[in-house]
C-alpha cells in the first residue's frame, strides 16, 4: 500500500498486515460452557515487532446470517452496487459495524425513524429505562422494534452506522521464543438476549470462523503502560484469570528465552480445574523447570461457593508482601469490572495488614506502586 507520495506505508494500524492462520487451537475441555482459543499468526515478510505487553489489532467481518438479517430488518437490497463496485451485502460484511448499539445510534435512528415509541422512551429520559433496551440489542434491534414511519434509503442506514473497528487482544507469546509469529488467547463472546443468539463479531470469527491458511488482517499496538522490568532479575508476580492469562504466557517465555533468573509468580483462575486451565501443560512445564516459581489458581465452580483470585491472593498476603518487600512488580490483566477492583482492594489490604498502614496510608502505598510502574494493570 502507498500514500498520495507514492511512498510506501509499512504495516501498522493504517496497513494493516493479512498474516496467515498457522493455529486455531480450543483451549478448554469437552465439559466446559467457555471456548477459548490459542490462534497463531505468522508475521513472516511484514517487519511488524512487538514486547511482551503490547496488544494486536485485529480486523474482523460480519457473520453472513447476521448481515442477512441486518438487511432484512432494514429492507434495503443486499445485490444493490455500491460506488466502489461492491454489492451492499459484501460491504456490509466487511466494511460496517451493524451489530454494535449505543444511546448515539439510536438518538440518531430515531430522528429518521419518527417512530412515537422510540421518540416517547427517548423524550422521557429514564436512563434506566433506555440502558435496559440498549442492554444485550444490536442495530437490526431498533429497526425492528421502533419500525421507521417511511422506510429509510440505503444512504441513510449507512449514515447510521459507524465502520467495524478493529478488536484489540493481548499478545500470549515473545517474538523471542516464536520469531515472526504472534499468539493470541481468544475467548468467543456468546449469549443470549430476546430469545435470539448473539455472538461478538470478533472473537467469533477468530475462534469459529477462521482456518489455519486463512488470512487475517493485524496490527501490533505498543502498550507502554504494560511492560517487563528492564532488570531480569526483578520478580514478578503476576494476575491474570481467563484470558487475563494472554501477556503472562508471553512474560514467562520471554524471561525464559533471555535466561533471566528474576522469580515469577502466577495467579490464574477460571471456572473447572479440568476443563478450564488454559495452557496446564505449558505451567507445569515451567513449574516443573523452575522458571515457574509459584502458580496458585482459584476455581470459581469446582464447590459450592465461589473462589476467586483476589481469594488466593488474600489467601498469600504474607508471603506476596514479602516479594513487594524485595521489588517485585505486580501485574494485573483481564476483566476489567470486577476482577481487577476486587484485586486492587485486596492489594491495598495486603499492604495494610501485612505493612501494619492504616487504610489510607495502604491507598497512597499502591498508588506509589502503580507511579513507580511496579503495578501495571492491561484490563479490559
Ligand atoms: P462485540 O461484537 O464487540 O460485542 C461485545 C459486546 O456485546 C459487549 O460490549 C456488550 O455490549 C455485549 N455483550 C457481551 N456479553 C454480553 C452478555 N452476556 N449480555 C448482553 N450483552 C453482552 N479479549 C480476549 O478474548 N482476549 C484478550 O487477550 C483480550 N485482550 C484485550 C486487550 C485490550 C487492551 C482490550 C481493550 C480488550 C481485550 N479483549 C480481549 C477484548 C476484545 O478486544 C473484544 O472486546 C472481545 O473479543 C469482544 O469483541 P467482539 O467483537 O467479539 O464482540
């Protein structure tokens, strides 16, 4: 690809990089309820880079039934021509987001629509209200539901929408260990809202609709925020349930692959010890080599009451207080609405019981933490 100058755009997020399909990999056992897959990509010929931390981009389309139905909620002609030659179905399909609701969209579907229900919910103002509709519904939702008074043009449903974004994920692996290639840890979003089957447009195509030799357009993020201690010897300890394991699989094989002895430490959780434990053999290759220090996992499901890996780490206080005593930097990915809150307490405790602080003297001690770039959270 080149700009106006005729100068060519290296691969990044403006050129994104069609890397081929090297694996698709279910992580999970027979009995679980969770499809989480390793995906290996092969970067070979595109001179993208990445560290351990860093993110990819990853550029996805639409599932054709989804587009079937987008097109049949609207009414428009999935044959019709667009302007650069493509019929509307296959744009919509690469090019659109069709699936994602926002209070934005349907502000703006309503003043074409002039549908009385959707102006009534709207001009009442219940944000309660409006957040429950907007919970679980995709676009095709609102035409639907609110129909439109007079049907809306082709032009108009395309200025409804936005283009589909890229989908940013983790990095599970270190160029180090596995040159010209990337690793990713993707969990399929699946659920059910209204009866109707919904599955997010990335991680489904990714876990469900890709093949090894396929090709699969990316782009490497830096996260400057998310990074090893430059000093090998540091140790580390590091959080990451589900897929909050992605960047700590690329930690480990990093150190590994540079010899540097700094101890590190996992927390992992997830629902089923066996059918759950995403890389088992991986950590226990490394437990077993010693490059693996401590592993401690929490399985929420496996009894009748829940344990998570703040429990673990509560659980650990004395002897994580202690690695925070000699430098250890504590590291923290994955679900960012609870998990992450309920660690960052259970951080500030550790350091009010085991450093004898009073509660906001423990506040001001992570906080320090997280400015001397000794706690580093990639949550999501
Ligand atoms: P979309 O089509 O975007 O749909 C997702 C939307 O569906 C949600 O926003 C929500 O509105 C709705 N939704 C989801 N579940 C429900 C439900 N139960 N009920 C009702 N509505 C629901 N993901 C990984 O799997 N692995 C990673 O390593 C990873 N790393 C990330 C790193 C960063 C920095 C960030 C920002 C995100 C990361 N993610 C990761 C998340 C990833 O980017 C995508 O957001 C995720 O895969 C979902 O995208 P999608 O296109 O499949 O879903």
């Amino acid at each position: 690809m080149t700009d106006s100058n005729n100068t060519e755009i290296p691969y990044g997020r403006k050129n994104p990089f069609p890397a081929t399909v090297l694996e698709v990999q279910v992580l999970n056992g027979r009995d679980s309820i969770k499809e989480t897959c390793h995906i290996e990509l092969s970067l070979e010929g595109s001179g993208m880079e990445y560290v351990p931390g860093d993110v990819a981009g990853v550029l996805c389309e639409n599932v054709e039934e989804v587009v079937e139905d987008f097109l049949s909620a609207t009414g428009l002609d999935g044959d019709a021509v667009m302007e650069n030659g493509v019929s509307l179905r296959d744009s919509l399909k690469t090019e659109w987001d069709i699936t994602t609701m926002n209070p934005a969209f349907l502000k703006k579907y309503a003043l074409l629509a002039n549908n009385a229900d959707l102006n009534a919910m709207l001009e009442e103002g219940d944000k309660d209200k409006i957040s429950n509709w907007l919970w679980g519904r995709e676009k095709r939702d609102a035409f639907l539901e609110f129909k439109p008074e007079t049907p809306l043009s082709q032009e108009q449903v395309l200025g409804l929408l936005r283009k589909l974004a890229p989908r940013l994920y983790s990095i599970a692996s270190s160029l180090k260990a596995h040159p010209e290639q990337v690793h990713l840890t993707v969990v399929a979003v699946e659920y059910e809202t209204g009866g109707r089957p919904r599955m997010g447009v990335c991680s489904t195509y990714l876990c469900q609709r890709i093949a090894k030799g396929d090709k699969v357009r990316v782009f490497m993020h830096h996260n400057k925020n998310f990074n090893l201690p430059e000093d090998g010897d540091v140790p580390i300890i590091m959080v990451g349930p589900g897929t909050g394991i992605a960047p700590f699989r690329a930690f480990v094989e990093e150190r590994v692959a540079l010899g540097q002895k700094g101890r590190n430490w996992l927390f992992f959780g997830d629902q089923h010890l066996n059918c759950d434990f995403l890389y088992q053999l991986e950590w226990q290759k490394y437990l077993k080599s010693g490059a693996l220090e401590k592993m401690h996992c929490a399985w929420s499901r496996d009894q009748d009451y829940k344990i998570y890996v703040q429990d673990k780490i509560r659980e650990n206080a004395a002897e994580i207080w202690e690695w925070l005593q000699a430098g250890a930097h504590f590291y923290v990915c994955g679900d960012a609405n609870r998990m992450a809150k309920d660690v960052h307490q259970a951080l500030i405790d550790i350091h009010a019981e085991q450093g004898g602080m009073s509660p906001e003297d423990a506040e001001a001690a992570v906080k320090a933490l997280q400015k001397a770039k000794r706690y580093q959270r990639d949550v999501y």
